[in-house]
C-alpha cells in the first residue's frame, strides 16, 4: 500500500512538473550544422541542440526566420462541421495539436476535425517531420479505421511515407507515425487520408499543401527584387543557385540569376483554396452506422475552403455539435476563401480539387488571369519555353492544382467573384446562391 501511494504521489508530482511538455517528435539522427543534434529526445520540451537558421537568414531586417528542419503534430479522428445552409455533417479530419502537451493531447484533439485540415506549407529544401496519432471515432466506437497521411501528387521517394496504406500503412487509433519529407519540388499540391480513400475523403479528411520555391529565400537573403518581387509560385530565374550541402547558405550562381521569366511568378498576395463537397446523405447515414454505397453518392454541398458561400467570405465556422449531438462546439471551418488586395498587386491563387466525384470549371468575372503552373509544375517547356497562358476560367479536376495569377493593375475597386460555371455547384443543398463561390475585393 505504501509502495503505491510512493507511486501517485510521484506520478503527481511529475504531471505537475512537466506543466507545459510539448511532443515534438524529431528523429534522433538529424546533425546540426552548429553542432550537435536537433532532437527533443527525452521528449521534455528542450531541444538536445538548437534547431539551425536556414540559409543563413536571421530573422532581421524583414528576412524570414526559416528553420532547416521543422515538425507538425496532427490528429487524425472525427468531428462536426456546418454547412453555409445550417445542416450539420458529421465529419472525419485532422487538427493541429503541435502546441498540445503530451498528457493532454488526446483529450484536446478528441472530436476536433477540421474542414479542411490544416494547412501545411513550408519551403523547398527544408526537412520536415510530421507526426500523426490517430485519436480514434469518438461518435463511430465501432470503426476502428486507421489513418494516414498522403501527399498528393508529391514526388515522395520513400513509398513507406506515402501514406497509400498498401504500399504503407495506415496509423490504428492511439498510435503515432512521423512522416518524413524532403521538401526538393516546389508547387501546390494537396493532402488527404489515404485509408479507404473514398469513405475518408467524403467525410472531409482533405487539406490545402505547397512548397514555396527556394527563388524566395534567394531573394530575400540577397535583399533583391525579381520585376519587382521578392516571392514566386515557382524557381523562375535562370542560374538559381542550389543549396549548399549543410543548408547554411546557397552555392555561388554559374552566372547572372536573371532571365526574360525571372520573376514572372512573383506576387504579393497569396491564398490556397480548394475545391470539394459533401453528400449531406451520406455523413447523415454514416453516423447512423449505415453507409451508402458509394456508386450511389451525389454532392449536395459545394464548398471552397470547406465552406459554402456566403460562409466563403465570413469569419470562422463553428459548427452546432453541442445540440445536435452532444458533443461540444468548436471551430470546424477555420479558414475562408475571401482575397483581398490593393489595386495594382498581384495575387496568387493555389487552386485545388478534391472532390472525389466532380469537376469544376472555376470562373473569375474580371480580367484575364495568367495561368502559371499546373499540378505543381510550371509551365514552361524542357526547352525553356513559355507555356503559361491567360484565361478566364480552368477546368480541374479530382486531384488536380493550378497556380493562377491575377494581375490588379488598372481594375476598378471593388468586389470580383471568383466561382464555379457548373451551376448545380452554387447551391448549398436546397439553398440556392450559394456554393463553391468567393469573392476578391480590390481595394
Ligand atoms: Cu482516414
């Protein structure tokens, strides 16, 4: 008896002493360029050595702070999201719990699904570790699903990271993975579960991912301006200089970092959004334990960012899980699809869709846009020619991602749409006006 009372009371004390423990999940084996290694081991919240300045930028004079290596941890479990017309979806997804402490991490990210998941975006050449713990079904006990993580369209080397759970595997509830990427290619690409591909991204598994190209830090550390920026969708400068081996700096350039195209790319205002939807019978059905088939799914929500406009343009979503199913309300749908600039700044817009049934012919009512990459390549050809063009609308599809450009130069203040020509996709079920539809006000 006594032995156990030792045992509480030091668990007890532990728990206390450890108030702010963060689970930070870096492999051991990653050298620091300053020496020693980059790694929180011990898992106490203190890094064994600090984690390197990328290429030398320090985080003055305007110059971002770019860790060499970076870590996420997200959850992968269900939740609850609001549809723009009031109707309540059951919902599976992931959330961010990197700041979460360790003994509180299942409890904090239980039923905390978000549509999309959060977004992940970093820089090409940086490592990135992430972790993902599967905190099971709270609504769905019977489901024992695992889950994954799945970088779509990702030039990933290690088929054991990719997520695809017959090449992979899948995560089971309680369990961790970290994935390990190195980020060489950058574009705009997207990320999803990839257990029961069908059934989990209908049920919103599905996140907004892109790689900034390395142009910018080049930019950014050498204080230059490419016509006029010092940001891109892509590497679209001649003679960009490669990273040097250890990360600190980049390699001296063969010759002049110019070029006709260097800087085409460059913009001032950024926003990711994707395409997706929602058979609102299907998450009804699902939470009764009772799937339809699949052959049977027809959209009913059409949504950008996981909202339906008017939601496109608001502020965050809560959902109403606490009086439609007992469970407490949060922010399902944090992010909006709303763009705004000044006149004369371009924008870039990282369009995907992962719908896993439609199309989308995604319009904008003003001026043409330029057309820059697809699928996270640029578009220009082996032989270095221009393949970009200027449209009104792209056709994307399942999977797909376009990088458009909108140059505001000389439009008139005020508010442009941006939305889907498929008219059935601009309702929120039997609400009309509504949909896959944002708007870009210029201001
Ligand atoms: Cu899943």
């Amino acid at each position: 008896m006594k032995k156990f009372l030792t045992y509480c009371v030091t668990v007890a004390l532990l728990a206390a002493a450890l108030p702010a423990m963060a689970f930070r999940q870096f492999p051991y084996d990653i050298p620091n360029p300053a020496g020693g290694w980059i790694v929180d081991w011990a898992n106490d919240g203190t890094a064994t050595g600090t984690v390197p300045n990328f290429i030398g930028l320090d985080g003055l004079a305007g110059r971002p702070l770019v860790p060499a290596a970076v870590s996420k941890r997200l959850a992968a479990g269900d939740g609850y999201s609001k549809m723009a017309d009031g109707t309540g979806l059951y919902t599976f997804g992931f959330s961010d719990g990197s700041a979460d402490p360790e003994n509180l991490f299942m409890e904090r990210r239980t039923f905390k699904a978000e549509l999309p998941a959060p977004t992940i975006s970093y820089y090409e050449g940086q490592d990135y570790y992430l972790t993902l713990t599967n905190v099971g079904m709270k609504l769905r006990p019977d489901l024992f699903d695992p889950h994954s993580v799945h970088f779509h369209g990702f030039p990933q080397a290690a088929p054991v990271f990719d997520g695809e759970p017959m090449a992979s595997f899948g995560i089971r509830m309680g369990f961790d993975l970290t994935y390990y990427y190195n980020l060489v290619e950058p574009g705009t690409y997207l990320y999803h579960c990839h257990v029961e591909a069908t059934e989990h991204m209908e049920m919103g598994m599905l996140g907004n991912l892109y790689i900034k190209p390395r142009q910018d830090l080049y930019a950014q550390k050498n204080l230059l301006m490419f016509n006029g920026f010092n940001q891109f969708a892509y590497n679209d400068c001649n003679n960009l200089p490669s990273y040097k081996a250890d990360k600190s700096d980049f390699e001296a350039p063969a010759g002049v970092v110019g070029g006709t195209m260097c800087g085409s790319t460059g913009y001032d205002v950024e926003k990711a959004i994707q395409f997706s939807d929602f058979d609102a019978e299907f998450h009804k059905l699902h939470i009764a334990a009772d799937t339809l088939p699949f052959a049977d799914m027809l959209a009913s929500h059409y949504m950008l960012n996981g909202r339906g406009y008017p939601d496109t343009v608001g502020g965050p979503v809560t959902n109403n899980a606490s009086s439609e199913v007992g469970q407490p309300d949060y922010v399902s749908q944090p992010l909006d699809s709303k763009i705004t600039a000044n006149q004369g700044q371009k924008i870039l817009l990282r369009l995907s869709n992962l719908s896993i049934q439609n199309f989308a012919t995604l319009e904008f009512n003003g001026p043409a846009f330029k057309v820059v990459g697809k699928c996270a390549k640029l578009l220009r050809g082996p032989d270095g020619k221009d393949l970009s063009y200027f449209a009104n609308s792209v056709f994307i599809g399942p999977g797909e991602t376009f990088d458009l450009i909108l140059d505001t130069t000389g439009w008139a203040q005020g508010t442009y749409y941006f939305y889907s020509r498929n008219l059935n996709q601009l309702n929120n079920d039997q609400m009309e006006r509504g949909g896959a539809m944002t708007e870009i006000i210029i201001n």
